[in-house]
C-alpha cells in the first residue's frame, strides 16, 4: 500500500484528473452508479472535490437487491450533497430475463443472470449520462480488475475511472481522507449479486491480491488461484479482438498529401 503522503498526493491528482478529464471532453458533469459501498462513495466524494456537488449525479439501481443497499446509496449522496436518482429495474430484469428465457427454450445460466444486473445498470447510466451531456465514471478498483471480479460490459465499463489504478485499501483510506461515512467503509466488500462477500465468492483475500500486485507473491494457494483469475479474465482488461490486416487508413495514419488541410476523399 502506498505511504499516507503519497497517497494523498495520489488521490489529490486523481481529483485534478477528474476535473481537467471532464473538460476536456466537453461534458457537463459526471453520472455514477451509486451502489453505497466502498468504491462507489470514493468516487463520489472525488468527483464532487473536482466537479462541485451540482455537476454529479448518484444512480441507485436496485434489481433484486438488499434494502440497507439503497439506504447506503442515500446516505453517501446526502453526505456529498449530490442529486440522487433511484431507477429500480427489477421488473425490467424480470421482462428480459422472461423474454430471453422464453426465446431460448430453456433457462438462462446462474452465472448470466448475476450478470445481467450489472449489464442493465450500465445501460441506465450510459441513458441518462447521454441526456445530460454527461459522462460516465467508473468505480471499479485494481485488485478487481486484475482477478476479473468485473462484468464485462457491466460495471467494467465507463468513460474514465480514477481508481482503477489503486487498490482496495488504498481505496479506503482515499475514502477516509475524503470524508466518506465510516459506516460506508467499514463494510465487508459485497457486489450486491450473489448473497455472499466479494471474498467468499472469489476464495481469497483482497489484501493477498494486493500483496500480488505488490510483492509478485502472497500464500501459495491464494497465488494460483490469483493467477489463474488474472490468465483467464485478461479479455476483460483488454479492447475487444478485432481482425486485422494491412490496409490503408487515412484517419489513423494520414497521408502527406492530406496533412495540409486537404479533406480526406
């Protein structure tokens, strides 16, 4: 874990990035599914250092979830004093899993129906990022990413994260220095998905993931079981496999005789 010090000044330009980020882009705010955890009220407390409480919108999204989950969700808006929506999709999941099952002829798998909860949050949020001229932030820390504890296309997506480079401790004590409740982070990691914690799912420890990412090395079983999360999950870390072969591309490298100004074609 990164010394307080550096920490802080880590988690200071992280807040610099969101800010100059967003400008960049030409947005006006940022959207975040607010699931009152841990990462999500980080994020949070970030975006509203760097953007101002009016240019952030928390989005909880309930789907068959537990009730103290959305009480969270407020409580972190209330602290930040961001504008709070609450879009409840269990009766869209409920119509699209139906829909799916039905055009199938069978069930759908355990692991596809955990999925499609993160899946359907995405796209609520990408909705009302777009009618907003908003952007999309991401909330998903490093030691997720490098086990693939992510859904594809789920919460793994967003326009930018600023906390996809630390890890989960380092993400409490950015939280703790940002003002997020205690009662926030002193919850047992839970993606909400499956009834159990994120650990008892995964097998292993967060803080053995991060000795990994630290030291190339923690107990040895919680290493093979790291590293064959890493192995397998690396298509989610990774841009979509598109196939490819010599060809002229005057976007990606113009050529000489259009560098000038010339319109393309």
């Amino acid at each position: 874990m990164l010394e307080k010090e550096e920490l802080e000044k880590q988690a200071e330009g992280a807040v610099t990035w969101i800010k100059e980020y967003v400008k960049q882009i030409g947005a006006k705010g940022v959207v975040v599914g607010n699931s009152g955890g841990k990462d999500s009220a980080t994020v949070i407390a970030m975006a509203t250092k760097a953007l101002g409480k009016e240019n952030v919108v928390a989005v909880s999204m309930p789907c068959h979830s537990i009730s103290h989950d959305f009480e969270d969700a407020k409580l972190v808006a209330d602290t930040f004093g961001v504008k709070f929506l609450k879009v409840d999709l269990t009766n869209t999941y409920n119509e699209m899993e139906k829909e799916i099952q039905s055009a199938m002829g069978e069930e759908l798998s355990k692991e596809a129906t955990i999925n499609m909860k993160p899946r359907l949050r995405m796209t609520t949020l990408y909705g009302i990022a777009q009618s907003l001229g908003y952007l999309v932030i991401g909330t998903g820390n490093l030691c997720e990413a490098m086990v693939g504890y992510t859904t594809k296309w789920g919460d793994n997506s967003s326009d930018f994260n600023p906390i996809g480079n630390f890890t989960v401790d380092e993400v409490l004590a950015i939280g703790k220095y940002l003002g997020v409740p205690e009662k926030i982070l002193e919850k047992a990691p839970n993606d909400g998905l499956g009834g159990k914690t994120d650990e008892e799912k995964m097998g292993i420890k967060y803080s053995q993931i991060a000795e990994m990412i630290e030291t190339g090395n923690t107990e040895e079983n919680a290493k093979k079981e790291i590293l064959k999360r890493y192995n397998a999950s690396k298509h989610k870390r990774n841009l979509v496999p598109v196939y490819s072969f010599e060809r002229k591309n005057y976007l990606i490298t113009p050529d000489k005789k259009a560098s000038n100004g010339d319109k393309l074609g």
